[in-house]
C-alpha cells in the first residue's frame, strides 16, 4: 500500500533535522508492530510518503494508528505544543502490481 499522512500548517515543515530524527524514530519503533510493516519512506515538507504492507485492514488501521500517535506525540513534544498534528486520517493506496511499487 501507498499511504500519504497529511501533516497541519502549524507543524510547518518537517524537512528539519530534529523533526525528521523524531519521524524517523517513530518509524523505526513501528517499522514491524500491530501485523503491519513500513518498507519505504519518503518525508516531504508538510507530508509523509509510507509504502507499507498489512496482513490485512485492521491491522493496517492499527499500524497507521500506532505510527501517527508515535509521530504526533514527538513532534508535539518537541515544538512545546497540544493538539492534533495529522489533518486527517491516512489515506491508503493499493500498489497493485511490482510496477507500481518500483514508481
């Protein structure tokens, strides 16, 4: 799956080094946790590229839920903050063929 996490404008951008160690961190404490695995990562100024694999929809739901309470609880400590730091829920595309994932 192709998963976009949307980040708010008060984050800004997350192209810093102390938010990508926080994202990166995150990340690897959730790379293979909940039936869910993040194989491929891109951090972009105000959103996050996730190719990732589940078992199925639940545990994809719980692996994304784990890794956004995971980034959001970080970068909110970091930027001395509270509140919500993803706009919305992921959203999820299915890679359908080897092709699609190499792109």
């Amino acid at each position: 799956m192709h998963i976009t996490l949307k980040l708010r404008r008060e984050v800004a951008t997350l192209r810093t080094k102390t938010k990508v160690k926080v994202l990166r961190s995150a990340i690897a404490a959730c790379r293979e946790r909940a039936g869910g695995r993040v194989i491929q990562w891109s951090i972009q100024r105000d959103h996050i590229h996730l190719i990732c694999e589940a078992a199925g929809r639940r545990a994809l739901s719980r692996a994304m839920q784990g890794l956004s309470i995971r980034i959001a609880k970080g970068l909110n400590r970091l930027l001395g903050r509270k509140g919500s730091v993803f706009l919305d829920r992921y959203h999820a595309h299915i890679l359908k063929s080897p092709r699609e994932v190499r792109n």
